[in-house]
C-alpha cells in the first residue's frame, strides 16, 4: 500500500507526561491548574483540533492512564526525542503535533492558530519562544521529514529536537499568546503561574 504524500497525511497529537518531573518533585502531568490533571486539560483541548491523540509515558505510569492511547519510549533516543520516535515507529505516516505536559496556560487559541498554520512543505511548524526566540520543540507540529532528520541525529547520539529546528528549514510563527507558552518546571513556577490563572 502506497504511503500517503505529505499533504495527505494526518496530524495525530503526543503528550509527553513520560519525564521524571525531578525539579517540580511531583509528576507534574498530574498536577491540577484546571480542576484536572494537566494531561487530561490539554487532551480536551487538543482533542477537536487532530486525528488521535496518544500518550507518551513510562510503562510504570500507564495506571494513571487507564481507558487512553499510550505510547512508551523505545531503544532511540532519550527524553522528548524517545517519545516521538517511538510515535513515528507506531504510526510512521502521520505528523505529530508534540505537546510537554507542563504548560499550563496553554489553550486551543495557540494550538488552532499552529494547526492553521502548519507548512507541509517544512520540516515543523512551531512558534518561537518569546524570552529565548528560539524555536519552541515541545509545541510543534513535525512532519514525517523532521522526524526522520531528528532520527539521524539520535543514530549519532544528538537527542536535542531543539537543535534540529534550529539548523533545518521550518515555519517559526509568533504566537498572538505568547504567555501561554510559559511552562512550570519548579514549585516557584507553579505557584507564580497559580496566581496568574486566578488573577484571570
């Protein structure tokens, strides 16, 4: 059966909720900014915007996401780079719409505006970071060519997707919510992001 060209292929979505979350010392997939665990507040907003949706996570993890698509890390690559490699082997003829579970002021406003946007011509589509403007690797759209470039770097034991939108040719849009891209890796970040979703 004939593989299907780039601009018939299909957007699935991976949540990466798979780290050891060590400096927020909680699962930080878990933790309820909305009245849900994150991972659950960003599948409903993903949900109407993609084909499928899967869960990257550890097999000692899979409890917690008992009823939903899983997909665990293989033997490529190491942290987010495990996650959608393993993706792409499942489901090799799909682009992956990658999200980190630690954004909790993200909604569908940025995501439908990444999907709308979505060149299948490049190897991404994401936003740029608005403190670092650099690309953001963990809200990005990889097309199948991006995903075998990062496959490549993995084989030479390079496990920075950061790195391979850097130095490859991508669609870098600025998000018109740039703070929704803030993401909480520590206590302090959760508490200040806290604040800032009551303040609103």
């Amino acid at each position: 059966m004939e593989a299907p060209s780039l601009y018939q292929q299909p957007l699935y979505a991976l949540i990466l909720c798979g780290g050891e979350s060590s400096r927020m010392m909680t699962d930080k997939s878990l933790l309820e900014y909305h009245d849900m665990p994150q991972w659950l507040y960003l599948y409903n907003h993903l949900m109407p915007l993609v084909d499928k949706i899967l869960i990257s996570c550890r097999e000692d993890q899979k409890a917690l996401f008992k009823g939903y698509d899983l997909i665990f890390d293989g033997d490529e690559g190491k942290g987010p780079a495990a996650g959608l490699l393993a993706a792409n082997k499942a489901f090799p003829d799909v682009a992956w719409l990658l999200i980190a579970c630690d954004l909790p002021l993200l909604t569908n406003r940025s995501l439908k505006s990444l999907v709308a946007h979505r060149n299948h011509e490049k190897i991404a589509t994401t936003f740029i970071g608005p403190e670092n403007h650099l690309p953001e690797p963990v809200i990005t759209i990889w097309e199948t060519t991006g995903i075998e470039l990062l496959r490549l770097r993995v084989a030479k034991g390079f496990n920075s997707l950061q790195h391979v939108l850097e130095d490859n040719d991508i669609e870098l849009l600025q998000n018109e919510f740039p703070h929704e891209q803030i993401n909480a890796n520590t206590p302090e970040e959760r508490e200040k992001i806290q604040d800032m979703i009551k303040k609103n």
